[in-house]
C-alpha cells in the first residue's frame, strides 16, 4: 500500500510541474504578444503624425 501512495504522489507532483509549466508558458506568450502590440501601435502613431 504504501508504493501505491509513493506512485499516486509523484503522479500528482509530475501533474503539478505540467501545470505550472503550461501556465509559465502562457503567461510568457501572452506577455510577447502584448508587447509587439504595443510596439505596432507606437510605430503606427509616430508613422501617423510624421506623415
């Protein structure tokens, strides 16, 4: 019984590390994705103003 609580453990650490790594990796594309935005809209401004 107590190797079955060792697997059902570390399962549920491998689970918990996906987790976090699909969540990391959202929140760093999310973020490259709002800076290009930001960077395609400030380019846009100053081509606007100058032209």
């Amino acid at each position: 019984m107590e190797n079955f609580n060792k697997t059902d453990c570390l399962a549920l650490t491998i689970r918990k590390e996906h987790r976090l790594v699909v969540i990391n990796k959202a929140v760093k594309r999310t973020v490259i994705i709002s800076v290009k935005t930001i960077l395609a809209a400030i380019c846009l401004t100053l081509l606007n103003v100058f032209i």
